[in-house]
C-alpha cells in the first residue's frame, strides 16, 4: 500500500487521480496512450439511452488558458455499451466509473439500472451527469434543488447499491446548496465540477469558433475558481453533517493543482485537459502528489484531504 492508496466511496483506489469522463473515451481508448495502471480510476463518456451523434463541427477549439468544447454527449448509446464496451472494460487493471447523461428522469433511470445490474459489475462507481454546458437540456436537471432530489432519488433506486457520484455545475448560483439536495437525496459522492459555461466568438465571421454558440470551458483558468468551490462545497456539507467524498475536478495540469484539491477537501482528483495537452501527466502528477505527501510528513494521502489553513 502506498501513500497514495485513497477510498472513494467504499471503493478503494490506487491514486487519488482520475481521468474525467470524456477524455478517456469508454477507458480502453486510454489504455492504447496511457497506462490504466497510472489511473486511480477512469470515467467513462457519458451514457444515454440511445445513441447520440452529437453536435456538428466545430466541436473543440484552443482558448488562451484551456479549451472550448461542445461535444454534446457524443455516445454509443445504452445498447451498444453494454454489448460491446462493457466486455472490454473488465481487463483494465483500475477502477471503472460509469457517466450517465440524459434529458429526462427516465433516461438517467433507464441507464442506472443496467449499470446497476450483473452485466455491468466491471463498472465499480457510477456518475450522474446533471450539468453537461453544451447542449440544450444538458443542465436542466441540475439546476434547481428539487428538480435534481427527485433526479437522484430516482436513480438511487434503479441503480441499487452501487456507489453514485453526482457531477455538479460550475455554472449555478448555489452550487453547495445543490450537493446539499444531491446528498440528503441519496448520493454517495460529488463532483465539483463540470466545465465552465462559455463563449469564443470569430470577430471576422462574427460567428462562434465552435459548432453551436456556447460550449465548457476547462483548463488551467478554471483551475482557482474550482478549487474555491470544492472548499466551499465541502464546508457547506460539513456544516449540514452530510460530509461525502468529493472528486476535485478542473485544470489539473501538475501535482501542485491535485495538492490544492486536496488541501481545499477532495478525495479524488479529476485530470480531463491535461491529457489533451500532455499524456504524461498522470506520471508525472502522481510522482509528484507522493513526493508531497511524503515532505509533508504524512503516512497517506487521506490525512491531507481538507488540511487547508487559512
């Protein structure tokens, strides 16, 4: 066991890092570039119940400080997961993290029972993605505290007792009072947080540089406003006495980024961009969290979550 073995959720993982769902492909795309094994888990994109083509081009372009993305929930669908992904899934040496994404309570329901059933047992974790920027119902779940209660309870039963994450928006007024409602409704973790809503605008054409007007920002200029929001998430739970894990997710590019998602409360750190940027950083990230963890005088990882000093 290493200073870097961490608990996610009862499930426990190698690392605190985890590669964010769309940047991974299914998880054996990944594999093909970066070792599994370099991973304390891998979400996979995220799954609706048909299959979904996405929105037209230009899906991604380069920002100053991150990028724009408006993918659109780009997926196989339910069907064709389980058939043909799932079977893969089994012989990546890390922990799996299935994403759900949908329209309506159902197609979160739909999808959570099958990830909750004996087909999908190489799927350890499971993620609600309420809060996708780019497209046009991909946050209305997830902004209104009832609306996403009766969403997560929903799911809480058709998904069993398999660990369930909740993905949370940047982009909402009171995102803590959101993981509130996520929590008190039944879910084991968070996500804090999704990418950034945003707009990049060509002055010549005077059209959006990407396929549809706005899309999610993430990368390194997120990166401060990420942290305040974990810090500021799990205070809020700690006050209310619902304290759940918390995966600290936006513009990790170094081990110094995941050290401040730890010190500001997170259990896991998610990585998504700097994968794009560099696919060695996970090496490099973890070397680098343990050399930390050891300076700091520390036996584990898990005794620095939330040290934060002010």
């Amino acid at each position: 066991m290493t200073v870097l073995a961490t608990n996610l959720c009862g499930v426990p993982l190698r690392n605190p890092l985890i590669a964010a769902s769309g940047t991974a492909g299914y998880g054996p795309e990944i594999a093909d570039v970066v070792p599994a094994t370099r991973f304390g888990a891998i979400t996979t994109k995220s799954i609706t119940p048909e299959s979904r083509e996405g929105n037209p081009p230009w899906r991604v372009t380069d920002l100053p400080a991150g990028m724009l993305n408006a993918i659109g929930l780009a997926n196989l669908g339910l069907a064709r997961f389980v058939d043909e992904v799932l079977p893969a899934l089994d012989g990546l040496d890390t922990v799996m993290i299935g994403s759900i994404a949908g329209h309506r309570i159902d197609d979160y329901v739909e999808v959570a029972a099958a990830f909750g059933g004996e087909a999908a047992t190489a799927l350890r974790l499971v993620e609600l993605n309420v809060s996708c920027p780019n497209t046009a119902t991909g946050r209305l779940l997830g902004s209104d505290p009832d609306d996403l209660a009766t969403l997560v309870a929903a799911a809480r039963d058709a998904l069993g007792s398999k660990p369930m994450l909740v993905k949370l928006s940047p982009g909402e007024s009171d995102v803590a009072g959101l993981a509130i409602a996520a929590v008190r409704a039944g879910a084991d973790g968070l996500t804090v947080a999704n990418t950034y809503p945003a707009m990049s605008i060509d002055p010549e054409t005077r059209r959006s540089r990407i396929g549809r007007a706005a899309g999610g920002m993430s990368g390194p200029a997120v990166h401060p406003i990420a942290v305040k929001l974990v810090h500021d998430v799990r205070a809020r739970l700690a006050a209310e006495g619902l304290l759940v894990p918390i995966i600290g997710l936006g513009g990790v590019q170094s081990w110094s980024d995941a050290a401040e998602f730890v010190l500001a409360g997170a259990t896991g750190v998610g990585i998504g961009t700097g994968l794009f940027v560099d696919p060695g950083a996970p090496k490099r990230v973890v070397r680098g969290l343990e050399g930390w963890v050891r300076r700091q005088g520390f036996e584990s990882v898990e005794g620095l979550v939330g040290g934060f000093e002010s």
